[in-house]
RNA sequence: CGGGGUGUAGCGUAGCCCGGUAUCGCGCCACAUUUGGGAUGUGGAGGUCGUAGGUUCGAAUCCUGCCACCCCGACCA
C-alpha cells in the first residue's frame, strides 16, 4: 500500500478514485466499465445484502432468481419502459465462436441466434412474462419475490461503485391485487430503504418522489431517498417504483377478483445497488482514508501488538485472545493483528485506510498499567483506559460511533440544504455552497428542464411530508404550494 | 458517443520533441539492527515500454488502427 491520499478539498473526485484502491475495496478489470470487487469491498456488500436481506424477509417477501437473458421481443412489450433503456442494453447476437484458421478465434456466423438475448439491465419484463403463469385469481396474489442478480447497463462513462457498467443489486418484484395495496408496498419498502440508509449506513436521506421526468422507465410513480455527499452532489441511493398496470397489461397478467370479474394487476418494483458503497464511501470517509458505520465494517475491532521481545509479544497476545473471545461473545469482530513484517505505525495507517472503526494498541506500558490504548477511526481520539470491563466499553463505543457518524453527516446535510427565492440566488448558492437547494417550482417539465440546462441541478424528490406553503417559482412566478428539493447530482 | 489527456517493473515516474533496448523513488526478496504513528543499513530480484501493425540497419521514441483509464460534454431507473 503507498503512501498517502489526494485530500477532498485538492481534488474530490480524485480522492474518491483514490480511496476506492487504497482501502482494497474494487479494482477495474479487463473490461470496459466494470470493476472487480475485492474481498475487502465484497465484505462490505455482503454486510449491506445480510442486513437488507433479513429486512425484506421481515416485510414478508421471499428470494427467486429469473434469467440473466431476456428475449428481445420483452423489450418492446411496455413502450416507455423500452425507450428508457434501448440505449444502454447488451446484446446477444450469436452462441458460438470458431477457430478462423489463421490462429484466431472468431464469431461462428452459422451460429446466429433466431432472436437476439438482451442481457438484463432490470428485470420487469422477464419476471412479468413468468408472473403470467403464477397469476390466475387473487388467492395467488400479493406476489412478494425479490432477487439478489447482477445487471448491465452500457454506461457511457463510469465510476467505480457509482455507475459500472456491470453492477451486483437487488430488485423486489411485488404483484398485488388493488393499486391502493401496490402503493403501500411501493411506500412500505422506501421506508425499508431509509431505515436502512439511516440506522446502517449511518446515512440521513430525504425520502420523497421523483418528477415525472425523473421516473423509472414504465413506473407511475418513483419514490426515492437521497442523500448529501461531501461535495454537496446529492445520489440516489435507492428507488421504488408503483408501476400501476403498465406491466400486467403489455404482458397480459389478469387475474380473477372475488366477484369474478378480470383485472390486470398491479406492480411495484425496488432496488438498491453497490452503487450504495459508493454513498457509504463519500459520506463519512476523511482525508486518511475510510470511515465505516461499525454496523457494516467488515473488522470492527483490531488488536496491534507493540512488543520489543517475544516475551511480551506472547503476554500481549494472551491478553488479545482472551479480549478477542469476550469481545465476539457479543457479536463484535475482531481481528488481531500480530504480523511481525510490518512496524505498528504501518499497520495503524493501514486501518485507517480501511476505516476499521476501533483500534486497540497493547504494549510493554500496558502490560505494566493494565491498560490498552484505543482509538477511535471517526474523530481518531486516542485514550488509554483500563482493561477492567473493556469489552463492555468497546461495545458501548462502537454504537457511540455509530450514531456519533450519522449525527455529523446529518449536521453537514442540514449546514448545506438552503431554501432560496429566486433565480438569481438559486445559482449562486449552487456556485457557491453546493448541497440540496429548496424552493418554489411551477410543476411543468419545461421549467425543469430549463433549470438542468441552465445549472446541471436537477429536482431530486418532492419530498414525502412536504410543507405546504405558498410560494412563486424561481422561473416563472407562477404560484407554487410547496418547495421542491434540487441539486447537481451523480 | 464527441472533445481533450494519459498508458514505461506491484505503485508513482524520467526518457519521447531531436530513433541506438530504459532513469529514479516507493514497494518486493535476503541479512542485520529495529518496533507506542507509514524504520534504517547493506546486498539482490523484477520491464514483450497498453496492444496490433507500419516506417527504419535499428522504435519506449516517428506513423496508423485498436484497447483501457482520467477530465469535460451528451447520456444516465
């Protein structure tokens, strides 16, 4: 590991880069815009789906898994879910290679397929065709299926964990039998999202709606939850979509109700992605590396041995073993680091980097006093305690972390949301102190997209629970009842 | 996908304009001394110069195609 990190206020987006490599979460790969996620980030990953998973079984849905290839003809069966998604599809056009011959090995151009495979970049349409077959009465309705799948979009330009070509995410695919039913769903797992966001990520997050220009292709309604990053670039972490009819009827899922009568029925869908570490990156990290929600890190403790003889070494080990054992009787992971080929100082930089949330460090002083010396990764305030109860106070400490690191995001996110009143100021609060943006907008999508022409700020939701208040838009001064949220985006 | 930039050892780089088989630092290996914030010394290993062609007696260097990454733009549930 090098030396050393681009700070935030040199180079942001460099930083970011940076950091991603160093902590050895993600690497790119031979491929275009998709990334490999080491075992450090996919640990992290596998934390968030752990969490996530439990969650949505808790709210009654089950896991399934449906096909990574869908059949062209799917695409055009819901026209504005096709348009929103034509242009970024992987295609399948053949199944076979050949050997040309002359060494290489080339596209068997016998072997092209009678109907091109797109390689899913979301499922709809797919999961809807099968629910045609699931789907005869409302005794088999609500259907509550969720998948833990990969998907492609061919983005033109990436960014590790924030928008990969290839991306590892989750889609919930629900089928219910009355609107009223879906958009209780549609609300019931944005709140998932936020609960999680907030009391895992440690990530505050405005929950709200998207414009209609901002919706999912094919969806009703888009709800979302935002979050703030350092930059004052706002990111979708999340979004679930009331889908209305739209995919019952390109796909024909009727179903019968107790009366008897046919109806199409009714659909949500969800997801989160690892672009989420991305959010968990930008939102807590500093300039010497990671800081992580000790909810989701990986190593949540780490034990450094400071030893100049063997004899100490294996004192201090006993103590780390012994502390160890207590310290996962309560659920909290610990990793002991004894490795004799890297100095303390080293090993302390390097767990900073990685954002392990408490650091312990035991050497010949304590091992006279009785004592640790601990440091915590989010403010790296250095005490040394006693070793009397010390597990109880590491665990105390850890949820100290915990809420101590949404307290400070959630202070940045309230320092860096302004309401403005006008255009004029709208901009320069925009130049001047990114962050979220609240005023007054006429509703119509000209005004919107004047907006995003003129400033690249987007309207990010309406916020659920909005106050109501009079107000003129910043555009056009025509009346308005409420602000709406807006930002520069990622 | 358009404009600009970059690609030389695991990482960061010099050399390129003006062609003669590659510089330095970190890291790596061995040994010794070290170990409470990124150790020091001595010795050593490691390179199809992104890739495929072309020009040339000779290419990291000049030319062309391709690939990847970075920045700006367009696009982006």
């Amino acid at each position: 590991m090098s030396k050393g990190l681009t700070s935030r206020s040199d180079d942001y987006s460099q930083w970011y880069n940076e950091l991603v490599t160093k902590a050895d979460l993600a690497e790119h790969s031979a491929v275009r815009g998709c990334m490999v996620i080491k075992p450090y980030g996919y640990s992290i990953w596998e934390k968030m789906q752990a969490a996530l998973d439990q969650m949505f079984k808790d709210t009654g849905h089950s896991n399934a898994y449906f096909p990574l290839f869908i059949p062209k003809s799917f695409f055009s069966k819901e026209a504005s879910h096709v348009e929103g998604f034509a242009t970024e599809c992987a295609v399948v056009t053949h199944y076979r290679l050949k050997n040309d011959g002359k060494g290489s090995i080339v596209v068997d151009e016998n072997a092209k397929l009678e109907e091109e495979l797109i390689v899913r970049p979301t499922s709809e349409t797919i999961i809807w065709n099968t629910y045609k077959g699931w789907i005869q009465s409302y005794r088999d309705l609500p259907i509550l299926v969720n998948q833990w799948a990969n998907v492609v979009r061919w983005e033109m330009r990436t960014r590790l964990f924030l928008r990969t070509a290839e991306f590892l995410w989750q889609e919930g695919h629900t089928a219910h039998a009355t609107a009223q039913e879906a958009i209780e769903e549609t609300e019931r797992m944005l709140e998932v999202y936020a609960d999680f966001a907030e009391n895992w990520m440690a990530m505050p997050v405005v929950r709200g709606r998207k414009t209609a220009s901002e919706r999912f292709a094919g969806a009703l309604d888009t709800y979302c939850i935002e979050a703030l990053m350092q930059d004052g670039k706002a990111l979708q972490a999340g979004t679930s979509h009331f889908l209305g009819q739209n995919f019952a009827k390109a796909f024909d899922v009727k179903f019968a109700n107790k009366e008897g009568k046919l109806d199409h029925v009714w659909a949500t869908s969800w997801g989160v992605s690892t672009r989420l570490i991305g959010a968990l990156i930008m939102a807590h990290s500093d300039d010497s590396g990671l800081v992580l929600p000790p909810k989701l890190a990986p190593i949540q403790v780490v034990i450094i041995p400071v030893h100049k003889t063997e004899a100490e070494l294996d004192q201090i080990t006993a103590i780390a073993k012994e502390l160890s054992a207590q310290l996962k009787k309560r659920n909290i992971s610990v990793k002991y680091d004894s490795r004799d080929t890297q100095r303390p100082g080293f090993k302390f930089a390097e767990y900073e980097m990685k954002g392990v949330p408490v650091r312990l460090a035991i050497g010949a002083r304590d091992l006279e006093n009785g004592t640790v010396e601990i440091v915590r990764r989010d403010t790296k305030e250095k005490q040394t305690i006693n070793r009397d109860n010390l597990d109880q106070f590491i665990e105390d400490l850890l949820g100290d972390i915990q809420s101590n690191i949404y307290a400070k995001a959630l202070r940045f996110r309230n320092q860096n949301t302004r309401e403005v009143n006008s255009y004029d100021e709208f901009k320069r609060v925009l130049d001047e102190q990114p962050g979220f943006v609240s005023a007054h907008w006429d509703g119509t999508p000209e005004t919107e997209k004047q907006i995003k022409d003129e400033t690249k700020a987007t309207i990010r939701c309406i916020p659920l629970n909005n106050k109501q208040e009079e107000g003129k838009c910043i555009i056009t001064g025509k009346p308005s009842s409420q602000r709406v949220l807006f930002a520069r985006a990622y």
